[in-house]
C-alpha cells in the first residue's frame, strides 16, 4: 500500500472540504440561507392559509338567499301575528320565533366566517407579494453569490481537485474504495494516523501487542480496534 499517496489524497481531501466549510460562513452564503428559510417559512404559512380559505368556504352557503329565506318568513310572520286568535296560535308564532332567532344567528355567523375568509384572502395577497420579494432577492444573492464562488472555485478548488485526481489514479482502486470507506466507518478527520509502535495517532489509544504484531514492515496497515482509523507506521 502507497502510504504516502494516500497521505497526500487524505490532505487533498481536507483542503476541499475546509474550502467548502469556509464557502457556507461567507456573509453571503448565511444570508441566502436565511432568505431560504423565510420563504420556506411564508410559502407554508400562504398555504396553510390557502387550505382554510378552502376549509370555510366549503361551509358558506349562498347568504342572499339564506336573507331572503328569512325576510320571507319575517313576512310571513307579521301576517300570522295579525292574524292570531287564539292560545295555540300565539305558541306556534312563538316556536316561528325562535327558529327564525336561530337563522338569523345561523346568518351572522355565516357573516362572520366570510368577513373571516376576505381576511385571510387580503393576508395572502399580501404574502403573495412577500414571496415574490423573497423569490427575487434569494435569485440576485445566488447570482451574485455564484459570481464570487466561480472565481474561488477557479482559484482554489479546481487545483485541488485536479490533484485528486491525479492522486487517485496513481493509487489503485482498492485503496481509493478503502479511503471511501474510511471516511464512512471513522468519526472524524484524519481516517490515515501514524502508530508509533504503542498509540495510535488518531484516538490515542494503547494498542495492543496482539495488533502492533502485525506491523512486521512499514508497507503494513492495520485499523485501529476503538476508533477505526488506518495505522501505518512510519
């Protein structure tokens, strides 16, 4: 196994990764973050409002005619009053009474969920508005932000990257897929640590003599039984 290839690719590794680790605290990478995130935030609210837009329209009957159903029956009763003669009269108009009390009631209410509804409609024309603001700023901080990720991209990342590859293909595909998997199975960085001869250079933890016997040469490697990581000795 090359150790000190494969040394350089886990370098060239951390290199990349720290580039993209200082990519995500520029200035302008936090706030198109944050801009992501109060559009995703205002879109859930415009729908959640749009969904019991649906929920009480679908409870609105047609109010002019629930209004003239109950003029009608107002009418309807000023004629029975006027007409009224006997006990069993007056306790019928009583009984028409309190039907029309609740229509009416029932009326208002229905009043009160459409000036609710008109409400929520206003609420999201207004939030319309703000997604659209939102939409417009999160597209002119991702170009400006491309802008100045290209030109870093060009001047730091496309070398590393080329380097990678020229690493990897002096290494053979058992220890490019080895190092994949390193990266995987082992906590953090670095997954390639040197033993020397009692420690590993990783955790820290005492190895013991049945693993540092295999270290008959410095061509050999062995994985670290706590944490995982290649051991190579130098």
């Amino acid at each position: 196994m090359n150790i000190e290839l494969l040394k350089r690719y886990q370098e060239l590794d951390k290199k990349r990764s720290e580039f993209f680790k200082q990519v995500k605290t520029t200035e302008l990478y936090v706030n198109i973050e944050k801009r992501k995130e109060e559009f995703t935030k205002k879109q859930n609210e415009f729908q959640n409002i749009e969904e019991e837009i649906k929920r009480l329209c679908a409870t609105l009957p047609d109010c002019d005619e629930k209004k003239k159903a109950i003029q009608l029956k107002l009418d309807e009763l000023q004629l029975s009053i006027s007409k009224m003669s006997t006990l069993e009269d007056i306790e019928n108009i009583e009984t028409s009474i309190r039907k029309l009390e609740n229509d009416i009631y029932d009326l208002n209410n229905y009043e009160k969920c459409l000036t609710k509804v008109i409400s929520f409609e206003d609420k999201n024309k207004y939030n319309m508005n703000q997604l659209f603001a939102l939409n417009n700023e999160c597209k002119t901080l991702r170009d400006n932000f491309e802008i100045i990720f290209n030109k870093a991209k060009e001047k730091v990342l496309i070398p590393i990257e080329n380097e990678m590859n020229s690493v990897s293909k002096q290494l053979n595909p058992e220890e490019v897929d080895m190092y994949k998997e390193l990266k995987i199975s082992v906590e953090k960085f670095p997954y390639v640590v040197e033993f020397d001869g009692e420690y590993c250079g990783g955790c820290g933890e005492d190895i013991s003599s049945e693993v540092s016997k295999y270290f008959v040469s410095k061509d050999v490697t062995c994985r670290c039984p706590r944490c995982q990581r290649l051991l190579y000795i130098k």
